[in-house]
C-alpha cells in the first residue's frame, strides 16, 4: 500500500467517524449492546445460566440483530453494491470473530479474574470491541468508496 493510499485510508476513517453513518452506527450499536445486556440479566439472574454460556448466546443474538438494523437502515445505500444479503451476513459475522472473541475474553478476565460485576464487564468488553467493528463494516463488509484526499 502506497504512503497516499494509506493517508487516503487513515482520512477516510476519521472523516467517517464524525458522518452520519457512524452516528447510526453507533446508535445501533449501543441499542444491540442494551439488548445484550438484557438477555446477560435475563439468562444470568432470572434463569441462573452459567455467565460464560449466557455471554456467548447474547453476544450471538446481538451480533445477528445489529447486522440486520444495520444493513436495512445504517448501510442501506451501501448493500447494493456489496454483494447479497447472505454475503454480506458472512462477511459480518467473519469480521465479528476478532472482535467477538476480543469481547469474550475480555468479559472472562475482567468478570472471573478481577471479580467485577457480569454486566459491567460486558460493557467494557463491547467497548474494546467497538472500533473493530466499525473499521470492518466500513472497509468489507459494506464496502464504502474510499476517496482520494488532498
């Protein structure tokens, strides 16, 4: 990759970091990360499912809704030109393996080894979680045009 490229790269980023898309981005994402938070308390204190297995099955199920309020209303301009819905599902779900598995960790070692709450460690672990999945959507999974900056 070229030295402009790159600052092409690193301009397009910050640019849409501060757009639209990414205000809806991440209202989608705290509204996924809030429905999270739901199921960890439901299967944790209401049906007293193992912590680990119930961050597992939440993450999942948020990971599956945030791609689809995301392809219908943040990236909606965008899917067309990024292949089929099935495509795109994979590709989200490929990107999501470093950021699933960053958020996982993380909630084990902040929740079992420095004993903080269940529900607080999952929102630092979404947290951590949260630019590498930005930067995935973006650049993969919706594809959006980098352009050229002066």
């Amino acid at each position: 990759m070229s030295m402009n490229k790159f600052k092409n790269l690193i301009v397009f980023i910050i640019r849409s970091g501060l757009s639209l898309t990414s205000i809806q981005f991440v209202f989608v994402g705290v509204s996924c990360l809030i429905f999270a938070e739901a199921v960890l308390y439901l299967f944790v204190d209401i049906l007293r499912l193992n912590s680990i297995f119930a961050v597992i099955v939440a993450t999942e199920l948020s990971v599956l809704l945030n791609f689809y309020i995301n392809d219908n209303w943040t990236f909606r301009k965008s899917k067309n030109i990024s292949g089929s819905f099935m495509s795109r599902l994979i590709k989200f779900h490929v990107s999501r393996i470093a950021s699933i598995l960053v958020n996982i960790g993380l909630f084990a070692l902040l929740s079992e080894v420095f004993l903080i709450h269940y529900l607080l460690s999952y929102f630092l672990a979404a947290l951590v979680a949260f630019a590498i999945n930005f930067i995935t959507s973006i650049l993969w999974v919706w594809r959006m045009n980098i352009p050229t900056y002066r």
